[in-house]
C-alpha cells in the first residue's frame, strides 16, 4: 500500500522516485537471478524532449545462457535459450505499466536492456541548463571531428560559464571551423590564446550575456 500511495504522489504532484522506490520495483527480476541497476537522471538537452528529465534501467543479461561459436545448434551466435529471458520480459512489461510515464523507451541487446522514462521538465530558459546544452554541442563537435587539435579539447562548465582548454595546434581559424554551426550570439566569448608554436594553446571562457 505504502508504494501504491508514492505511485499516486508522483502522478499527481510529478514528484519522482528515489532509488528505493524503484529498487522496489525491481525486486522481482533481481529474483530471477538478474542483475539491475538504476542510472542518476539526465537531462535531454536537444531535441524532441529537450528539458525533459530521464531516469534509465539497466537489466544486465551476461549471465544468461547464449549460443557460443561453434555451438551447431543451427542458431546465430549469441542467441539467448535461457528460459529465464521470458520472465524476464514479462517483468519488463510489468515494470513499464508501473512507471506510467507519458514517454518509455527500450534499448535491447543480448547483453542487456535498457529501460529509460521521462520525468521532470527542466527551465530550459536557466542558466545551468544553457551552459549543459553549449557544453554538450562543442563535445559533440570535437569528439566527431579528427585532428589533433580537436583531440585536445577539453570542456567543462565552471561556475556561470563553459570552459573550453584548446591544448594545441589552436588556431583562431581552427576553432571557428570546428564550431562552425554553434550559435554564439548570445555568448561572450573571451579568448587567452598562446604565443608562437605550433603547440599553442588557446582557454576560452563563454559566458552568456546579459
């Protein structure tokens, strides 16, 4: 009753659970032998559920019995035959009708699956949250670009700004192209840049205006 009780709080009040409620939830998969654990919440920073807070369960299925190289059984390799991956699934089932999210997503492999619900929606218009979303698009930018230089990228949030440590190969024209598509107008972007090597280095403060 105590849980049913919690369950109509976060319904009505948007109230989350804390981790207990959930292992709660969960106990039933931990029965079956299965290990679970429960991720800290982030924040979509993009997209369609931008600002929306997600919570993701991971249901680990390493130890489940799978066909292995060899094995002649006429399955593909890393086919799942243990009985337990249907109880499993039925507790999946069970756990999505229990959350009751407006939105529950699934990732499957053969290793483990994946179960991650909106929750919260966050001040997209905050602070905090505009230096995680510039922070998150320079990452994205200089973990996909390949170079040198983009491989000393370093980005951190700071205080009330993103911190970006270029340390080396900078130049002002490198890191225009690998911004190129970031929109900075509403940044100051204050730049102390290194002097006379190709191994110059560059910190950049970014702060928004006012």
């Amino acid at each position: 009753m105590k849980h049913i009780t919690k369950f109509v709080k976060f319904l009505t009040e948007s109230e989350e659970w804390d981790k207990d409620d959930l292992n709660d939830f969960l106990i039933p998969l931990k029965h079956i032998g299965i290990e679970v654990i429960i991720e800290n919440k982030r924040t979509a920073l993009s997209g369609e559920y931008e600002g929306r807070e997600i919570t993701t369960i991971r249901i680990f299925l390493t130890n489940l019995k799978k066909v292995g190289v060899g094995n002649g059984v006429g399955l593909d390799y890393g086919t799942i035959y243990d009985e337990r991956i249907w109880e499993i699934l039925d507790e999946v089932c069970t756990l999505k009708r229990r959350l009751e999210s407006d939105k529950v997503f699934i990732h499957m492999t053969t290793a483990e699956i994946k179960v991650s619900y909106l929750h919260g929606q966050v001040d997209t218009n905050s602070i905090e949250f505009r230096l995680k979303k510039l922070k998150a698009e320079i990452d994205s930018k200089h973990r996909s670009a390949k170079s040198d230089f983009a491989n000393g990228v370093v980005v951190e949030v700071k205080n009330d700004s993103v911190i970006v440590n270029c340390s080396m190969f900078y130049t002002r024209r490198k890191w225009n192209a690998l911004t190129k598509g970031i929109d900075f107008s509403n940044w100051n972007l204050d730049f102390k840049e290194g002097q006379g090597s190709i191994y110059d280095n560059c910190i950049i403060t970014i702060t928004p205006k006012n």
